[in-house]
C-alpha cells in the first residue's frame, strides 16, 4: 500500500477560496485575514483571535506582549517540540523545564509547582496530541503557590502567573465542556501544513475576556508587534488620503496573509467533518491494535475531547533500539511513521543550555518506546486495518530484524 503519513487535506473549498483571493488584488493581510480571525474567535467562543504566520510566532509575541524578558522564568514540558521552549529563550527569560508525570505525555503538576519561584511570569502547558491539559489543576496549583511578582501594568491586572497554552495540536479540542482557545489566559494555535487544519504556514491566539483588560488594546498590541510596529496596516492604508503612518516600535513581521487565510476559510467551513474523520480512525485503532503489547494514548474521555492530531501508542515493555527497528520494519511495509517527541534536554540546544536528560527520567521512558502510526482524514478504513495487522504482527516477533 501507498501510505503517507499526514498530507494537506486539500478541496475545491480550499482551492476557489484562494482563487477568489488572486483575483481579487488582495495577497498579504487584509479582508480574507480578518474575517480569518473572526471565524476562529466564533469557533473557539472566545471574543477576539489574531492570525499570524506561525504558532511559534503566536506564542512569542503573547510573551512580548505581557512583558516577559530577561530575569523572568517561564516553565513548559520537558516532552514537546522546540518552539514550546525556544520562544522564551528568544525573549531572554529562563527556559524552566518539567518532566512529565509516569508513563504520561502531559508534565508532573507536582513538579510544576515545586519549580514556580518569584521569578516566574507564565507557564506553557502542552496540548500534546490534541489531548487538552489539567488546566484546572494548573490555575489551582497557581492559586496555592501565589508568590508572583508583577513587573509592569499588564502584569499588575492578571496579579498572577498567566497561563499561555501551546495548543498546536488541539485546535477544536475540549475542556470540560469547553473549546480549546477559551480555557488558558491565552491559547496559541498551529495551522502548518501537517496540522488537522492548515493554511500551509499559519498560527492564531485567542484569550480569554478578564475585568479590567480591553480586547481591543490587546488586539492592536499583536498588530504593532507582527508588523513591524506600525501604526497603521495595509488594509488601513487604503482609505483615501491615509497613507501616513508612525513606527512606534522596533517590532516583528509575521503577519497572516489572505492567501493563507484563504485556505483556512475553506478548511474551516469543513472541519467538523475533519474532526469526526480523525475520531472515527482513532476508534478504528483502538479497536485493531493489540492492547496486551501497545498501549495509545486516550484521546477521549469524560473530561476531555480530543482534536485527534497524532496517534501515539507505546511499545510496552519495549526499548529505543527495538522501537527504531519496528519502525523501519514498518517502512519496509510501505507504512511510514514517526516520534513525538524526543524530549528537549537530549537535543545539542538544549544540552547547552544546561539540560540534561538524566533529570528527566519519565520523559526519556516516554520517548524511548512511542511511535506514531498515521491519522489523517484521507486514509481508508483498510488502510487503518492494514496499519493495524502490520503493527501486532511485528510486535508478537521475538526480535524484530531477521
């Protein structure tokens, strides 16, 4: 079989949206971007959304936005990709990271709070596969240990730790009853191309209405910081007369553009399909698998909904060495597959920054025997079946390679 392991699903929506978009004289950020931003801060049921061109962007600028910088802390997982942590490296703070609970993806809530200092501002939870964090656990555990430190106005208004989700991953994911975007302070999305909605390039925040903080203020902040700091953006530009604009700040450039948007227009008006795709081949899995020799992550239970991104299963009882050898048996069976995540103390970067991944025991056991099987709307049934059938096979081998 012709597997492949998370290509764009891509339609006529997606494809006359962008069309639309080229004949129109509107290319970067303009109409298509915001009514973007509208349509993700309907669905998420929040009040407000910035698109931008990456949630690595998205988690950035909310750290610049609150004033996070040098002497600062910011904790996040030990288990997640790079850009949970190198944006607080970006904005000169201390990257403070977690191990994750015992045979668990989601960080130690215990450690969480064991690490808080005086110096902390925020904390990164990641929404890991889709699956959504204990965010209350995380608000309590910042309620009980309340030795923040505010160091400017806005900080002053939170009076606390601000919670700014990674949610890369759990876009149309749930809470407790409650939509990924609307659950933590802030909530910072993907929309690369591998993700389950995608713009090719592409990230969106939302956050959450507080007493006392203007929407619109924070909105215009996300726009002086994505562009360069100017006072005006293209689309305002255009009316007669108002081509003058300031420079206030030194700031970025990381705009959403509409032929980006586009594309999420298109996808958007299709994903409640999407996402009941992606359940029905989880179940498909769970329902396949061998569960005496794998073990998959729970997507969904009574208090969480997940957005179904990846389908993580771990080899029970089984090593790195054995789990790389199963993938490549994998491969030789037309069936590709992946890890997520090798845990960041054990990349250089972050060796060089002072981590090792010796204190952070229950990550490695994570990592060293996870493998991620593909899930995505455009696999068949027997595709999944097929996934399935292989992977039990070579799992009942007494050892791997002939």
């Amino acid at each position: 079989m012709n597997i492949q392991f998370s290509p764009p699903d891509i339609s006529d929506l997606e494809i006359n949206e962008v069309i639309d978009t080229l004949k129109s004289g509107w290319l970067t950020t303009g109409p298509k971007t915001k009514k973007f931003e509208n349509s993700i801060a309907l669905f998420t049921n929040t009040s407000r959304a910035v698109c931008l061109n990456s949630a690595t962007a998205s988690m950035e600028l909310t750290l610049r936005l609150l004033g996070i910088g040098e002497g600062d802390e910011v904790i996040t997982s030990a288990y997640t990709y790079s850009a949970s942590a190198s944006v607080i490296e970006h904005v000169g703070a201390k990257v403070v990271l977690v191990d994750t609970q015992k045979d668990s993806f989601q960080m130690d809530y215990k450690q969480l709070e064991r690490a808080i200092t005086p110096n902390t501002k925020a904390i990164i939870p990641v929404d890991i596969a889709g699956v959504m964090c204990d965010y209350d656990e995380i608000f309590k555990i910042i309620e009980n240990k309340n030795i923040f430190i505010p160091s400017n106005e806005l900080q002053e208004l939170f009076n606390r730790i601000v919670v700014i989700a990674d949610g890369a991953h759990s876009f149309g994911a749930e809470y407790k009853g409650k939509k990924s975007g609307s659950v933590a302070d802030f909530t910072c999305f993907s929309f690369h191309a591998v993700k389950n909605l995608t713009t090719g390039e592409g990230g969106a925040v939302t956050w959450r209405d507080f007493s006392g903080l203007d929407n619109e203020w924070i909105y215009k902040q996300y726009m002086l910081l994505s562009l360069h700091g100017q006072s005006k953006d293209a689309l305002a530009k255009t009316k007669l007369g108002a081509w003058e604009y300031d420079i206030v700040s030194p700031a970025y450039k990381c705009n959403m553009t509409d032929i980006m948007a586009s594309i999420g227009l298109g996808q958007l008006k299709r994903y409640p399909d999407i996402l009941e795709r992606r359940k029905q081949i989880i179940e498909l899995y769970n329902d396949n698998l061998n569960r005496n020799i794998l073990d998959p992550l729970e997507h969904f239970t009574r208090t969480y909904l997940s957005s179904g991104h990846l389908y993580m299963v771990r080899l029970l009882g089984r090593d790195e060495e054995y789990r790389n050898e199963v993938i490549e048996e994998m491969a030789k069976k037309g069936i590709p597959t992946n890890v997520h995540y090798k845990p960041l103390p054990m990349h250089s970067a972050y060796k060089n920054l002072g981590f090792s991944i010796e204190n952070y025991p229950n990550a490695y056991d994570m990592y060293k025997n996870e493998i991620t099987l593909p899930l995505h709307p455009l696999l068949t049934d027997e595709q999944v079946i097929y996934i399935c059938e292989s992977l039990n096979s070579i799992m009942t081998q007494t050892k791997v390679k002939s």
